[in-house]
C-alpha cells in the first residue's frame, strides 16, 4: 500500500503544516491591502460604488502585472530557446 500512495504523489500529511512564506505575504504583507478594501466599505462615510470601483482598479492593475509577466516569459522563451 506505501509503494501506491508514492507511486502516485506525496503523503498526505506533507500538506498539513503552513509554510512560513505563506504566513509573511498573506498575514504581513497584504495588512496595507486590507486595510484598503475594509476603509472603503466599513469606513465612514461608506460608499458601495467607491469601494466596488477600487477593487476594480486593483483587479486590474494585478491582472496587468500578471499578464506582463506572462508575455515576457514567452518573449524570452523564444529569445532562449
């Protein structure tokens, strides 16, 4: 039974430990971000279309950023390949 379960991938219980960069960028790092999106819809005065537009805003500018780094990692794909 042990030669199945490493025949088809790693042991269960090696995902039950939070690894220690998780907890830096999700609990340190984004603490401005949320800070952000919980000012402008618990803030006062609190406006739905303001804080609605700001999410927009950010969704954008990190899709921007993912999708640059996409095109320029098949631009230098090609370049080194």
């Amino acid at each position: 039974m042990l030669d199945l379960a490493l025949a088809v991938g790693s042991s269960a219980t090696e995902y039950n430990a939070i690894q220690p960069g998780t907890i830096v960028i999700f609990g340190i790092v984004f603490v401005p971000l949320y800070s952000v999106l919980i000012g402008w819809f618990a803030g006062e005065p609190s406006d739905a279309e303001v804080g609605f537009l700001g999410v927009g805003i950010l969704a954008s500018f990190i899709a921007s950023l993912w999708g640059g780094l996409f095109v320029l990692t098949i631009l230098l794909g090609f370049l080194f390949w």
